[in-house]
C-alpha cells in the first residue's frame, strides 16, 4: 500500500467517535469510461473479489500516483467528477494538471518541504 494512502487512511480511522471510513476500495478507470475495482480489507491490506464499481460515488477520491494523477487530473476529470458524491474530495498528488480545475473546484495546493 502506497505512504499517502496508508497516511490518508490513518488519519481517516484516528478518531473512532466520529468515525469517518467505512471502507476503502482501489479502482481504476477503463478506456470506456468503467470504473473497475476492488474493496480492500482494513485488517490485513488483501483486495477482495474485484468489481465493477460503475454507478457509485465517493466521499473521497485519491489519486496518490504523481505521473498517473496528473493523466486522470487532465483527461479525465469529467469521469472522475461524475464519481464523487456532492461535497465529495478529490486528494490527487500531482505536480502538474491542477490549473484548469480552478474554474470547476476549489483548489488547494501543497507542496513538499
């Protein structure tokens, strides 16, 4: 499991009176459009049976890989849009990709020390 998205899940599961993750699952978008995907299993880090995830939405979206993120942030936005829930985050760790999204979101950008 990647540092960022063991870090994002840390912090996520700190807090059990107000516990904010209920699952985690991984997926990846086909060239159609197909979100395709698999829940992970918080007690030992083994994906499940994978599905296909067509349909849902997310409260949160993480694109933890630079060079992948920044391809989904510039050319597939719309998709990923469509899969967020209202109100739903979008965490992408991305160099590049972000100055379009400006118009759409509201950013919030980081950078390492």
């Amino acid at each position: 499991m990647n540092e960022i998205i063991k870090a994002t899940l840390d912090l996520l599961c700190a807090n059990k009176a107000f516990e904010r993750l209920h699952s985690y699952t991984v997926g990846s978008l086909s060239e159609r459009g197909d979100l395709l995907g698999a829940a992970v299993s918080f007690e030992d880090g083994e994906l499940q049976e994978p599905l296909e995830l067509t349909g849902q939405t997310f409260d949160l979206i993480l694109l933890p890989y630079g060079p992948t993120a920044s391809t989904y942030l510039e050319n597939r936005f719309a998709s990923i849009k469509m899969l967020m829930k209202p109100n739903g985050l979008l965490l992408a760790t991305s160099s590049s990709g972000t100055e379009s999204l400006s118009s759409e979101m509201s950013v919030v950008q980081c950078s390492s020390i």
